[in-house]
C-alpha cells in the first residue's frame, strides 16, 4: 500500500467519525440537522467521485508508463 493510499483512508475515516460525531452532539433539531445531513451526504458524493476519478486517471497513467517501459525494454532486447 502507497502513502497516498493510507493518506486517503485515514483521512475518509477522521472525516467520517468527525461528521458522525458533529451529527450526534449537534445542538439543533432533528428537522435542520436532517437537512444538514442531506446537504453533506451530497458533497460527500461529489467529492467521493472526485476521488474515484482522481485514481482512475493515476491508474491510467500508471499503465500507459508500464506500457510505454515495456516496449523500450523490448526494443533495446531485441536491438541489440
């Protein structure tokens, strides 16, 4: 596992029991702290994608540098 990858875990799992502590000792009716939910579960969702596409273009340029290693391995193999 990468250091990017326990950065992104640890932070999703201090932000998730922030969120759920703010939830349960938050001062205000259930009606406002319902909404407030909503409204955050949202931006967790966009964020959420955010992050997936995030990976998804690291893992692509990941692969296209793997590629592009192998077949200059492969030309100077067969090169010489």
């Amino acid at each position: 596992m990468s250091d990017g990858d326990s950065f992104y875990k640890g932070f999703f799992y201090g932000a998730t029991l922030g969120f759920v502590a703010g939830v349960i000792f938050a001062p205000k009716p259930g009606d406002e702290t319902r909404v407030q939910l909503s409204e955050n579960l949202k931006d967790w969702k966009i964020k959420a994608n955010d992050l997936v596409d995030s990976a998804k273009e690291r893992l692509n340029n990941a692969v296209e540098e793997g590629n592009e290693v192998s077949r200059r391995s492969r030309s100077d193999l067969y090169d010489d």
